[in-house]
C-alpha cells in the first residue's frame, strides 16, 4: 500500500495558501479577473488600448473613481492589452484605495509583501490594509492575514487570531478560509486536534470548489481521520481534484492505482495517465514516477501501442513532446506553482493572480 505525503503537514503549508499562476507568492489579492471591465461593451484585446484610455481619462478628471483607478491597476499590474508594469499597478490601487476601494486594498498589501525586500514597506502598513478592508467584509484579506498568523510570516505566530480570520471568512463562504480552518483542526492548531470537524470544514471548502481540499478530502479517507477509512472514496476525491487542475491530487490518485488498495483495483496505465498529467503541470514526484516506470519496462509495449495510435492523429507532434519529453510549457508552470499552494482559483492563466 503506498504511503502519501500527508498535504496538511506542520512543514508543508500547501493546504492552505492561495499561489499564483502568473507571480510566485503564498497569498493572494483581491480581485477575481477584470471585474471592472466586465461591463465594456468590447473587452477583446484589440479594443483594449482603447479600454484603458476609458479609465485613464476617468482617473485622471477631477470625479475620479475608486472603480477607474482600481481597473487601471488591474490593468497595468497583471499586463492585460498593455505592457505588464505592477509599480504602475500600485499607483492606480494607490489612488483607489484613498477612495474606498476594498479590493485594492488587499492588492496593494499583497503587492507590499512579494516586493518587500525592494519597497522597504513596514509590515504595519500591510497589516494596516489588510484589517481595513476586512473591516469592509474582504474575506481574501481575512484569508491572507490569518496566513500570515498562523505561519508566523513577519508577524509574530498566533493560531488563535488565524482560526478567528478563517472562521470568519469561512462563515461568508471563502473556501480557502473553510480549507485553512479544516487544517487547524486538522494539525490542533489554536484549537483542540478534531479530526471529524477538519473532514466537515474539508468538505464543505471541496464543495465550494477548492481543490486542493479535494485532495486533503481524500487523505482523510485515505487514513481514515475523521472519517471511515476508504481508499475507494479517497480515489474519488483524488480524481476530482486532479481533474479540478490539482497536481497533487493527481499524483495522489497514481499512487493509489499504481499499487492498488482495498476496493481499489491496479491500474498501471490509468496510474501512468494521472502520472502524467501531475509532470505535465510541474510536479517533480510525478517525473520521478513516470521515469521509474519506464526504467522498469513494465509499461513500454502498451506505451508503444498508444503513441502509435496518437501519432496519427492531428496535434499529436506537441501532445507527443509532453507526454513523453514532460517538457511543461509557461502556463503549466504557472498552474504547478497555484496548486502546490493553493486551492480555488481566483486569478487564472487564464485568470491572473490567483488563490490556497
């Protein structure tokens, strides 16, 4: 029976932080794509020059708005129809956030604590920024500063003040607060360990689209913590992470079929195929996984069979180059970097900037 990682472990936060698809970085910001610019009549990149002029003359006349200057921002930090610039970003959240603006607030935090090292900012004007627009109802600054908390990141470490700001994000439906909450149950984490309430809070976040709950769901009926032990239902829930854009979901899943388990029938090539998927987004056990199995032969004549038949099929050059070369383009590398973090994606390749 294989042994899997335990994902909610002391030294491995992935469970709970929001990444990136397009900046490395544990949290998140504020905002899910370009809800600004949703009601342009034309949001098509070739009328996005056009777009951005829209909000510039707005920011810039004496009725400036939080919403222009929050969509300029948006704009020039995540490099959308003009060259990417986030210092420029900063500006426009700047300037939205002296007119309310709750989003880019946390924007602004965020974009504070990835450059850091560069700006020089005082933690306390994060924490200011954070606290004020959880004041407004952000559950993404309430998520993304009890991280802070809970990990001791330039703060000092206080679970209980993290288990209030899932809490309270997680009552208003975030589900990367649900996640982060399940794991403090989970790990005893400023609460008594309980197993069976980390499964509930596990599976309501998985319910609300975190993936990588999914896959903590699956561990917990994997081990058989909180829940009855069924390697059949933690299959399940593997899968639907994995097919949720979850690497370490999909990694888990071939474990499990690559040796099989109680209710589970061995399944190499099926194992291979999830193998596959976690290597073509990043995963480096995966890799390892595919070589091993090649190295042992045990797979190569089906192997053979398959790329035969995919060979002749149309597009089968570059889906050949990542099956077999695992040779993940920019967007899978991206995508690795969210899901070995994070859970429900706010910002994508796709959608920018992004959540666990």
């Amino acid at each position: 029976m294989p042994v899997l990682p335990n994902t909610v472990g002391a030294d491995d936060p992935t469970s709970f932080f929001r990444g990136l698809k397009r900046v490395p970085s544990d949290l998140q910001p504020g905002r899910a794509g370009l809800s600004h610019v949703a009601a342009l009549p034309d949001p098509d990149q070739r009328r996005m020059n056009w777009n951005v002029q829209v909000f510039v003359d707005a920011a810039n006349m004496e009725y400036a708005t939080a919403r222009a200057n929050a969509a300029l921002g948006d704009i020039y930090a995540f490099g959308q129809g003009v060259e990417r610039d986030e210092d420029l970003g900063a500006v426009y959240w700047q300037r939205a956030v002296t007119h309310g603006d709750v989003e880019s607030m946390t924007n602004l935090a965020y974009h504070y604590l990835r450059n850091r090292d560069a700006l020089s900012v005082d933690i306390s004007q994060v924490l200011h920024l954070y606290e004020r627009a959880i004041e407004l109802g952000s559950t993404c600054a309430a998520f993304n500063l009890g991280c802070l908390y809970r990990d001791g990141q330039f703060v000092e470490h206080d679970y209980a003040r993290a288990v209030t700001l899932f809490t309270w994000a997680g009552a208003r439906g975030d589900p990367s607060s649900l996640n982060g909450l399940a794991g403090m149950y989970d790990l005893g984490l400023g609460v008594a360990q309980n197993h069976t309430k980390a499964y509930e809070y596990y599976t309501l976040a998985a319910e609300a689209g975190c993936e990588v709950a999914m896959n903590n769901v699956g561990m917990a009926f994997y081990n058989g913590e909180g829940v009855p032990e069924s390697k059949a239902e933690a299959l399940r829930y593997f899968l639907l992470a994995g097919d949720s854009g979850n690497a370490v979901g999909d990694f888990h899943a071939g474990l499990v079929l690559l040796d099989g388990a109680d209710g589970v029938d061995q399944d190499t090539e099926r194992a291979l195929a999830c193998f596959r998927r976690a290597a073509r987004a990043g995963h480096q056990g995966a890799e390892e996984k595919v070589s091993e199995m090649f190295e042992d032969g045990a797979l190569r004549e089906a192997t053979q069979h398959e790329t035969a038949t995919r060979c002749a099929q149309p597009g089968s050059l570059r889906g050949n180059a990542l099956r077999w070369g695992l040779a993940a383009d920019a967007a899978c590398q991206f995508q690795v970097q969210a899901q070995q973090r994070s859970c429900c994606v706010r910002y994508s390749p796709t959608k920018r900037w992004t959540c666990i």
